[in-house]
C-alpha cells in the first residue's frame, strides 16, 4: 500500500448467529448496540436477530415445531380460503400439511376446539376477531394437539390443567406469530 492509498472498511463476513451462555447480561449491557455496530446491520435485523434468539430460549424445540407448524398454517393458501369462508359466513374444511382446518360458521360456542380423531382443529367465528386471536387459537389447537394431552379420558382437574397449558402456550408464542404486533 502506498502513502495516500486508502484500505477498505473491513466487512467481517456473515456467520451464523449460536446461542451465548450470558445472553441476558450481554444484551442487558448493551449487546443489541454492539452487535449493530460491529456488524452495520440496521434496527430491523438487530429486531429480526433478537427475536431469533429469544425464540430458542424461551421455548422448548417441541414448542418451536408448533410456531413454526402455526406460521405455515396462518401463511397458508388453504388458510387464505378459511379467512375467505369466515367473511362470507360459509363453514369450509380443508387440510394444511396434513392438518385438517374446520371452519364452521355457525358454531359459537369458542374459538376453537382440537380434533385429534382427525388429526386437526376447529375454528369458530370468535377465533376471527382479530389477527391476533386467530394466531392464538392456532397455537392453542396445535400445542393441544402435539403435546398428546387429548382423548376421551381427558376429564375434570386434568382437563383445566391442559386447557390452561395450551392458552399460556399460545400466550407466550403469540409474539412470534404471523398477523400479532
């Protein structure tokens, strides 16, 4: 390099991100700043980069598979037609990836409701109030579903402790949800 030449910005190639063992005192301290400064990436991938990350600590891998099975049904064609059905008031039961998704109109009585005879869920109009609920309610169904908690001998005490499993589930999953702010 000769006198008045001038070295490129260095530019560290992009690496996986790996969980770091202190992650809530590095972030606490800072990291999100550090890691936009050292790498120049902007706001929305520092967002994008955290979310990631809180994702894998905050869930358990099976709890993982149900958002990402939720993010494919709610981002689905088949789904489109559901939220299609709803909006003219017609009942519709299509299958999405091998979930069978019911939507009966006229059925009031929640938002949703597991099926595991047949491998899927029902959803009633008051799972459509909002993106939001309708996020929920998937996440619900499916965590009922997946987590093997269903059947006929499924009855009092133990019922509510599922029930109430699946709606913190779907609470704490909502965030990471297409259609939820």
């Amino acid at each position: 390099m000769q006198s008045g030449d001038f070295a490129a910005p260095y530019d560290p190639p992009i690496e996986p991100v790996y969980p770091l063992e202190n992650a809530a005192l590095f972030f606490a301290a800072g990291g999100w700043n550090l890691v936009r400064g050292v790498y120049g990436i902007g706001r929305v991938a520092v967002t994008q980069l955290g979310r990631a990350v809180a994702l894998r600590w905050a869930f358990s891998a099976a709890e993982r598979a149900i958002i990402r099975e939720a993010t494919s049904i709610l981002t689905s064609s088949e789904f489109a037609a559901l939220r299609a059905a709803h909006a003219a008031g017609q009942s519709l039961t299509v299958n999405i990836g091998g979930r069978v998704v019911q939507y009966e109109a006229g059925w009031a009585y929640a938002e949703g409701m597991s099926l595991a005879e047949i491998n899927g869920f029902l959803l009633g109009p008051r799972a459509f109030a909002s993106p939001a609920e309708l996020a929920r309610t998937v996440a619900h169904e499916l965590y009922r579903l997946q987590s093997g908690t269903l059947g006929y001998a499924e009855a009092g005490a133990y019922a509510t402790r599922t029930t109430q499993a699946a709606f913190e589930f779907a609470q704490r999953a909502a965030p990471y949800l297409p259609g939820v702010p």
